[in-house]
C-alpha cells in the first residue's frame, strides 16, 4: 500500500534531490531553509509644511526645512509601490493567475496546456457548466482574472474586504526567467526609486540585507549606491529606526522641539559673527544649520514611537485589524508584511519588497504549493486591504524565479485540491503580475473596446502549449526589460510615461508605440498626490 504524504507546514525546508546541495544563501531561501526576513534601506528626510504633523514646528525652522534642506514630503507625492519577491520559482500563470493567447487572458490554452499549469481537464478555465452556461472557473472580481480556485485568489479576497476589491484592478506579464537563481535582475526597486518614489523617513524597503534588497537581484544600470538596505525584520526593529536621544525622557515632545529649534538658531548667530577674513564654505553651514533642523523635525514627527509600531496600528491588528493578534504573533510572514505596508502605505517609506522563501515547490505532489501560495496571498490581501483602510492608492508587484510545470499527475489530498502535483522547473511557464488600488474607483484600462483591454491587461502572451511567446514584447525573455515595463507603468499611473525616455536613456523597450503597447492603465493620479 502507497503511504500517504501529510501536507509540509509552510515553513519546513524542501529536499530535492534532483537539486544540488544548497550553500548559498539564495539557495537556501528558495527552498526554505532560511527565512527571508523583512529590511528597510533609505535616507532621513522630512515632510512638507501642509502635513498637520508639522504644526509644532515655527515658521522660520519649517521654512529651512522647506527650502534649503531639500527635505522629502510624505511618500514624496508618489504612489506606494510593494513587490512580492517569491523565491524559488512559484507558479503564477493559469493555476493563480490566467494566462492566454495574443487575445488576452481569455484567448485560451489547449487542455494540454493547461495540464501542464497544474489544471486538470475538468477544472480548465473555459470549460461551461451546461446548466448555468457560464465558466465557473474564471474569477475576475479583482479585475484581473484569476483562476476560481487560485491559492493567491483565495488568500487575497480572506483578507480584502468586498467593497475594496472593487476598487482593484491588474495586469499579467508572461515572460521568462531562470530557475532557482538569484541572478535574475527581477527587482524594479532602484527605478521606481528613479521615478520619484520617496519616503518621510526611508527611501526603499526590502526583505534582505543584498544589493537589491530582496532575493533576486537588481539591474546594474539601475542601482543607486545611495539606497542601500538597512535589514529589519520585526515590528520591534521598525520602531527602531528612529532616536531622537535622552531628551524626551526628561521634556515634553513640544518642549524638546523647542530646544532643538533654539539650539539651530544660536548655532546660526554665533557662525554669523565669524570674522569675514575667515574663509568658510557655505555648505558647511547649511550642513550644521540642516542637521538641528532634521533633528527637530524627527522629535515632532517621531518622538512618540507607537507613530511608527505596527503592532499598536487598530487597522493592521487586533479585532478590527487585517490580522489577529495570533496571525501576527505566530506567523514571521505576516510581521514581516505588517512592519513593510505599515512603512509603505502610510509614506514613511516609498517603496518595498517582501522576499517569501520556499518556493522551490516541485515536491512531487500539489498540497505544498497550494498552502504556501495561500500565505502568499494573505500577505498581498492584506497589503491592498491596509491600503484601502487608510485611503491611499498602491502599486503591488508579485514576481519569482522561474517557474514549475506539472506532468499531469492529480493530488486528491484535501489541499491538493484534485489539481495537477508540480513535479519540476519550467521557465517557460513563467509569468509576473501587479495589482494597483485606487481609493476613488477602479483603475481604468487602455483601450476604447473589450478586445482592446484585454490585450492591456495581458502584456505579452503563451503559446498554445503554455510556454511563453518569447517574441511578443521586449520582456518576454529579458528580465531586464521586464523591470522596465512594470517601472513603465508605475509611471503610467502618474501620467508621466512622456518622462520615460528621459528619465531611462538607455532602455530597451523600443519606440514609443512598443511603449504604449506595454502600458496597462490610465492614470489614476497626475503626476504626484500632492499636485
């Protein structure tokens, strides 16, 4: 008799033993064995004088702050963009998110194809109920369409609230990328830092102490020295990030800015009484004159910490919160997703990724992958419903790499779920994803009809096979070119694809027809949200 395979907890660590023996630290993520912990990377920098937050501060110190000291406002008028960097190489296309034809989403693979993407004959997206005559199998309330039975799916709609998802719309890129390597150039961090994405207190977030500050990599035309990461990975490390030293101990918030203030004004007297035949720069000044400034604004901005603490945040915790005391308690996933949408979406922190481990998920049956790409998308829900609880828009960007492909063989396990076990890597299979909320309604795609849209909301396609056609965009077989399309329609958003080429002298994605073909939506804000 065949014994049964329990179901491996999301956590446990993943054999292969077609694999090499993992020793690098990539290799030990994709297949679990190290968590992919959460960090954050930026500057100090400060918000405008129109933020409330700002009201302590007098007139002549937030004028300094304004104009000389060049300091950010909140979010710097941009959108908040999240990535999902799923290390391993996850299924996204037709099991998660479907994938078609030249025609969009809904130009459908043959049967084969399908088995291949892990659905069986009985469960493939176009099938019809002969009773209802619809095909129950396709869940587009997201906009975008997801298989009815998507792990992502079902993740993401547990934690947005209904009325939310309506406000939610997205698009598909197939395209090609290496397995089980963290050479991949996926990250887009560094360009949307490029396209103008800041933070009231850090410029980028990430999930690793590395160079791109997730698992994969960055492109190295696009990394900024300047925004490397700082690696935090709890919500107590968050709260961290700011001190504001002793003297709130013993003043009151109001007083200690007082003090500040007066220790830059007395600074600045006495390095205007220096003698004129003393040659000084005038960027020292402005040097010693910013720096009390910053300081001041940090005591007025930050000097209570539960400003910053997810864990204190009503809306991320507790019995009205996105997550239950015991999620966030007994899951490093979820205070990892909490402490980086908790910088993100409320601006003191411009972008982020969240790097998930253990996703190298060709065990041989379905069950493991279904429960790790249920966390996932509990993880993704929860981003877009913390965004929609505190009224600001969100880019949200799930990619991995490579990809896996099933040999047809059915798991009947309770999470198996009747579909197809992933048995190997398949790059060809792979595909990449986002999902933008938009507080006022749903964003729009391009296109004056249906057909038009779908072939906006699919940028690229797979053949009939589901392999991906490598030559329907410049991103299907070069994930350099793949981060330029998603920062291309991070820009989008903000009506400013007219600044690409200057902003990217050097990108790939052709001229600009080739551009407005890879463009998704209409703009949701002009320019930035504080315009």
């Amino acid at each position: 008799m065949t014994r049964k395979q329990k179901t491996l907890h999301p956590d446990a660590p993943l054999l292969h033993a077609a694999h090499k023996r993992p020793v690098k630290r990539r290799d030990l993520i994709a297949q679990g064995m190290l968590a992919g912990t959460g960090s954050l990377l930026g500057t100090s920098v400060l918000s405008v004088l129109s933020n409330p937050l700002y009201a302590d501060l007098s007139p002549d110190v937030a004028d300094l702050r304004d104009n000389l000291c060049g300091l950010r406002s909140q979010g710097n008028g941009k959108i908040p963009f999240i990535c999902f960097d799923l290390a391993g190489g996850v299924n996204i296309s037709g099991s998660n998110v479907l994938v078609g034809g030249p025609g969009g989403q809904q130009d459908f693979l043959s049967t084969e194809g399908y088995s291949k993407l892990g659905l069986p004959g009985d469960m493939v997206p176009n099938l019809v109920n002969p009773d209802s005559q619809t095909r129950e199998f396709i869940n587009s309330e997201l906009g975008l369409s997801f298989h009815s039975d998507s792990a992502f799916l079902r993740g993401i709609l547990e934690k947005v609230s209904v009325g939310n998802r309506a406000n939610i719309n997205g698009a598909v890129i197939p395209a090609r990328s290496e397995n089980d390597t963290g050479n991949n150039p996926h990250n887009p961090m560094y360009g949307i830092y490029k396209a103008g994405a800041g933070g009231s207190l850090l410029d980028l977030i990430g999930s690793r102490s590395s160079q791109s500050g997730g698992n994969s990599m960055a492109p190295m035309n696009l990394i900024t020295p300047a925004a490397l990461p700082t690696k935090v990975d709890r919500p107590t490390d968050v709260t961290g990030l700011v001190d504001v030293g002793d003297l709130l101990n013993v003043l009151s918030k109001e007083d200690a800015v007082k003090v500040m203030e007066s220790i830059q004004r007395v600074s600045t007297m006495k390095m205007n009484q220096v003698d004129s035949q003393v040659s000084r720069e005038q960027t020292i000044d402005d040097s010693v004159t910013c720096s009390y400034v910053k300081s001041a604004d940090l005591a007025d901005r930050f000097g209570n910490p539960a400003t910053l603490d997810p864990t204190l945040d009503t809306d991320i915790v507790g019995p009205t919160g996105i997550f239950s005391q015991q999620e966030l308690d007994g899951d490093r996933e979820f205070q990892k997703t909490a402490s980086v949408m908790k910088m993100v979406i409320n601006g003191y922190a411009g972008a982020g990724t969240i790097t998930m481990g253990g996703y190298d998920y060709h065990t041989g049956d379905r069950r493991t992958g279904e429960v790790r790409d249920l966390r996932a998308g509990r993880c993704m829900g929860a981003c877009l419903e913390y965004a929609a609880r505190v009224g600001k828009p969100l880019m949200m960007y799930v990619f991995s790499d490579g990809s896996v492909a099933s040999n047809g063989m059915i798991d009947d396990s309770e999470d198996g779920r009747g579909k197809g076990q992933w048995t190997g890597d398949n790059s060809s299979t792979a595909a990449s994803f986002f999902l933008v909320f938009n507080p006022g309604s749903r964003p729009q795609l391009i296109g004056a009809t249906p057909e038009i849209q779908a072939q906006h909301q699919q940028l690229g396609y797979m053949r009939s096979d589901a392999s991906v056609e490598t030559n329907a965009t410049p991103a299907a077989n070069n994930v350099n070119l793949l981060v330029e399309t998603v920062i291309l329609n991070y820009m989008a958003l903000h009506d400013e694809v007219g600044q690409f080429d200057s902003l990217f002298p050097a990108h790939g994605l052709g001229n600009s027809t080739i551009i407005d073909s890879l463009t998704a939506f209409q703009p949701i804000v002009s320019g930035s949200l504080n315009s």
